[in-house]
C-alpha cells in the first residue's frame, strides 16, 4: 500500500508536464502568435533564472556532498535551538533571488531532516532585502525600516510555530 501512493506521488510531475506540453500544443494550433509570445516570455524568463538555478544546483551538490541528516538535523532539526533559528533567520535574509529556485534545496534539507518551522521562518525571512534596506531607509526613515525588520523577524517565528503545528510533514 506504502508502495503504491509513492508511485503516484512520483508520478505528479510528469503528469504536470504532459498536460503543459499538451496545453502549449493546443495553443501553437488555436493561436499561433500567443504560442510564439508565450515561448518568448519563458526563454526569456529561464534565462534571467538561469544563473540562479545554477547556484541552487551547486549549493545542493555541496549539501550532499558535505552535509549529513545528522549534522542537519543538529542545526536545523526540531532539537536545534536557538542555532536553528538563527541560521534560518540569517540565511533566509542573506538569500538572493526568486524563492522557487530555492524550493528544491529546502526539500532536500527537509528530506534530510529540517524542520517544518526552520523552513518557514527561512521563506517568510526572505522578505527582508539586505541589498534595497538603504533604499527603505531613504524612503521611510531608520525607524521604519528598523522597527518593520524587527517585527518581520518575530512574525516569521509565529509563523513557523504555526506551520510546524499543522504540519502533516513528519520530518523528525
């Protein structure tokens, strides 16, 4: 029984993929021009993602390289304390580009034994740009910018305590 549901749970993406490739089949036959501005706008789109995927794919061949569940769940595990909250506070902050490329580097990290709540203060920490906080600060003022850092960090724990709570991972 086990078996079967990991059968069909693998088998979603290519399903995915199929009823895209079809959808774009269609669309080449219904409207030619839409088809040719759609293409456009995801060449364009991979390639102003691909320099990410890049990194991500080679931060992800270091991490199981040199990363170990144990040593994961160490730092990022349910036990980590406050380590794990710092590094996932940190890490999410000090993050570049678009979150989805980072989807598969936090499944692996969760495959090998993060956390639920270490995961989603990471995402929700993203938020807070280092590169455009002087911007902020030319725009809102140090108070604002300061006071809004702060108050994004503390929601992220409420958050990760939330998803953690209804989280049907069981990633111990």
């Amino acid at each position: 029984m086990k078996s079967g549901k990991k059968k069909s749970k693998n088998r979603i993406p290519l399903i995915v993929l199929v009823l895209i490739s079809v959808g774009y089949v269609m669309l080449y036959f219904i409207d030619g021009a839409l088809f040719h501005k759609s293409i456009g706008k995801f060449s364009a789109l991979l390639v102003q993602i691909a320099p990410f995927l890049v990194i991500i794919f080679f931060i992800m061949f270091l991490n199981f390289w040199f990363l170990n569940p144990e040593l994961i769940k160490k730092y990022l595990g349910k036990q980590s304390g406050f380590k794990g909250y710092g590094l996932a506070i940190l890490s999410g902050i000090i993050s570049v580009g678009s979150v989805y490329v980072w989807y598969p580097l936090l499944k692996d990290l969760r495959n090998s034994g993060m956390s639920d709540k270490l995961t989603a203060i990471f995402i929700y920490n993203r938020a807070i740009k280092l590169h455009l906080l002087p911007l902020m600060i030319l725009y809102f003022g140090i108070k604002f910018t300061v006071i809004l850092s702060i108050e994004m960090i503390l929601f992220s724990f409420i958050i990760g305590f939330i998803v953690e709570k209804f989280s049907l991972s069981k990633v111990q």
